[in-house]
C-alpha cells in the first residue's frame, strides 16, 4: 500500500485533469465510502456536484489511477456564510460576550447588496506586524465580496444576531487573504476589549498542529454550536464559488472532514464559517470555510497563520502547565547540578586511588579516599581534601582532618592511616585500574555534556 504522500503525490498529478471536467467539485485523497459508509479503505476521491446514473465514457472516472482504487462523491461546496434571509434563530448562538474568544458570532457592520451577514470569529491571535491582538476569521466572512477596505468595521454578534452599529463593534479589518489556499481575515481588536485563548464549549486553545487522516476533531460555530466529526480527506482541491466580482476559486491542500453523525447530523452550515477546528487535546488544525452536507472543508491552519502573519493565541491553563514545566526543569537543573558536583568530587577520590595504588610504598593505604567520604561535616562547611603537595603532605592533611573529629569519634574508633583499613584486599590489577580509569573519564565526559545542557538558554 503506497503511503499517503505517494497517494498525494498520484492525486496531484492527475488533479487538473478532473478539476477541468464539468460537474466536477473537488478531488483530494481520503476514505473510501461504500453504500455511504466510511471504509478504512484511502483512495483518490473525485468530488461530483451531482452523480448521474449514466455519464458519458469520456467523463468517467477510472476504477484505479496510476494503480491506486478511486471513488466519487457527490459534494455541492457553498461557502458557509449566513446572510440575512436565513433564519437560523432558533439554534444560533446570538450572545454578546464582553470578552472575545472563539465559537462566537461575528459579521461586518457594512451592508453588502442590501443584505447583512454572519459567520464565526474563529479564535484569538497575535498580529506579529503589531505585536496586538487579533481575532481570525474568513476572507468572505469579514470582508464578503472584492468591495472590502482595510478599517471595515466589525461587530459582535453580527447584526443578524442582534448586533447594533456602531455599539456592538469590536473592531476592524487589519488584513485578508483569498489565496490558493486560505481564505482568511485577521481584525484588528479595539484598546480596552478584554480577550482570552478559548473556545466556548470547548475549552483552552492548547496549540496548532497538522491534521491527520481519521483524527478526530471538534468545532465550535455561531449556527451548529459545539460539533463533532473526523478528518477524512487531505490534500483536497476544491472549486468554490465566491459569487460576483469574484467567481469560482479553486483552493488546494484543504482538510475535508466528515461529520460524527452519533453527535451531531452536520459538522457545520452557513454561519460557522471562520470557525477553527481542533482535535480532542485543543490543538488548532484548520479554519473551517465550506461545507457540502454532511462534509466540511478547512484551510491547513499552519498556511493560515504563515499568510496572515499571526501566531494562535493559547490558553491560561496552558501557559501555566508550560511555566510549571518550566520550574520543574529549573528544579532539576539544580539536581543535576549537584549530581555533576559530587561526580567531580569522586573522580578526584579515584585519582587518588589511582595514584596510591601504584606506589607500593603506600599499597596498604590505597583506599583511604574513602575516609572523608563517610564522616560527618565539622563546622559551617565541608571539608575539603587538600591538593597541594606531594601524597605524604596530603596524607597528612588527612591525618589533621581526622584529628579535628576527636569531639565525634573516640580515639579507640579512629582509623590508623599507617595500616590499610582492608588489610587482606589484594592488589589492584593493571585491568581494575584501567575500569577505573574508563569509570572517570565516562564521569567526566557525562559531567560536560550535562553542563552543557544545563548552559544552553531556556528557548
């Protein structure tokens, strides 16, 4: 079985070919669907406004493309914008929320052609150009047609939703997009309008990250409110109509997600356009902005957020599981820190042994090392072994230190440094010596590599 990206890659060259064809909505690589079910079976979907029950041969679609099985869909994508004859006042969110997050109602203050229109502010951004926060939403939603100005107003809820001009307003167009890519808008927020990195119903806005082919996901919109559904297409092409003045669009490398219809009958309709998708950890993976039945499509939220010049704006609980993170890693920073101490102190204990050791004047003594290692602190501080000097004047420094204990250890208990502590311990071989030696300098090499990790600069 090819992977996804040869999928991909098969699909993309036979892409401009059935995009040309008449009829045809869209072609990406996704599940198969069998009787109208989902199989776990991934082909390259051919997307159809109508299937007809004969088609002439030229129009087919091959059982296989490049030897990868094919299927068709029959999906008619509109944009999911909500204009003024629609009435969706008996489910659609009409709140007014004086601190703006995701999942809510949001329009321009301008009427377009004699109507009004609503979508969704999709979440909380950092405009990187200004360093301000912003909110996300669609090209179409906040600017509709090619008739948008930068500074076009915007309110919240739109004004289908009970939203009043100039009361209601929020703030105002900083940029869009419609690309072949991302339809997309970010609007500025006006100074004093608190702001938070949530989404009703769903919660802190943990991050972004790629969408998956079966990952499930979640949204929530001004019309359908909080859904559920599953990524079931990637890499998807998509004819969308933008209406006058701008025409048919054709936008690639869309997200298509399937509704979970054990949740919810539709993943999205007209007026949750804007809306962010998110998997189950609150991870944003696209900007939802069409829709056909029970099939959503959404822009790739990294070509959103690379566009728009924007970063997604997280949540409290997040940035605190980070900071708290952030003292743990502090925490065992100094851990480690006191590990490398003692490392170092050992490693100079076996350089004495080592030297001790192969004189054989001093055989009998060769484990005095661990003479200090063992004793109680005296005073404020540690005591520390002198290195100065030859062996004998460090051996009696030794000596000194152990007669500074008289007030701990009784004369009976002192160790006598002229006989070896282990008088029946054998030699140390050439090959004992030598593990020391590759002991220390494994300690040592561990030593610097975590101070150097201990040294780099918390990113």
């Amino acid at each position: 079985m090819p992977s996804i990206e040869e999928l991909v890659a098969i699909k993309d060259r036979a892409e401009a070919e059935y995009l040309s064809r008449p009829g045809v909505t869209g072609i990406d690589v996704g599940y198969k669907y069998v009787g109208g079910e989902q199989t776990d079976e991934v082909a390259i979907r051919v997307h159809v406004k109508q299937k007809k029950a004969t088609v002439a041969k030229a129009q087919l679609v091959p059982a296989q493309i490049d030897g990868v099985v094919t299927d068709v869909l029959q999906r008619d994508y509109q944009l999911q914008v909500a204009s003024e004859p629609l009435d969706f006042s008996a489910q659609a969110d009409t709140n007014h929320y004086a601190t703006l997050e995701g999942g809510v109602s949001m329009g321009p203050s301008r009427a377009v052609g004699g109507f009004i229109f609503a979508g969704t502010l999709g979440a909380i951004v950092v405009d990187k150009a200004s360093g301000n926060r912003a909110a996300l939403t669609n090209f179409h939603v906040a600017c509709v047609d090619s008739t948008w100005s930068v500074g076009d107003r915007q309110v919240q809820p739109s004004r289908i939703d009970t939203g009043v001009v100039p009361t209601d307003e929020f703030g105002a167009i900083a940029r869009a997009t419609l690309s072949s890519a991302v339809d997309g808008a970010v609007i500025s927020i006006d100074p004093g309008r608190a702001t938070a990195g949530t989404i009703v119903d769903i919660g802190n806005v943990a991050g972004t990250k790629p969408a998956a082919l079966g990952m499930a996901v979640r949204k929530r919109g001004r019309t359908t409110l909080l859904t559920y559904g599953t990524v079931d297409g990637l890499s998807l092409s998509v004819n969308i109509d933008y209406g006058d003045g701008i025409g048919v669009r054709t936008l690639t490398g869309q997200v298509s997600i399937a509704s979970d219809t054990t949740h919810n009958p539709l993943f999205s309709d007209h007026g949750d356009s804007g809306s962010v998708i998110v998997d189950s950890a609150g991870y944003v993976v696209a900007l939802l902005f069409a829709g056909s039945g029970t099939s959503t499509v959404g822009n790739p939220i990294a070509n959103v957020l690379s566009e728009l010049n924007v970063d997604i704006v997280v949540g409290k609980s997040v940035i605190k599981d980070l900071k708290d993170g952030r003292k743990d890693f502090i925490k065992d920073k100094e851990i480690r820190k006191e590990i490398i101490k003692e490392k170092e102190i050992r490693k100079e204990f076996i350089k004495d042994k080592e030297i001790i050791a192969d004189n054989k004047q001093f055989k009998d003594i060769r484990d005095v090392k661990r003479i200090p290692e063992n004793l109680p602190p005296v005073g404020p501080g540690p005591i520390e072994t002198p290195r100065a000097g030859g062996l004998a004047q460090r051996l009696a420094a030794l000596e000194e230190v152990l007669g500074s204990l008289e007030n701990f250890v009784a004369a009976e208990l002192r160790p006598d440094l002229t006989q070896s502590a282990f008088s029946g311990e054998d030699d140390l071989t050439p090959e004992q010596l030598a593990a020391l030696r590759a002991e220390a300098e494994q300690q040592a090499a561990d030593a610097a590599a975590a101070k150097a990790e201990l040294d780099t600069p918390w990113a």
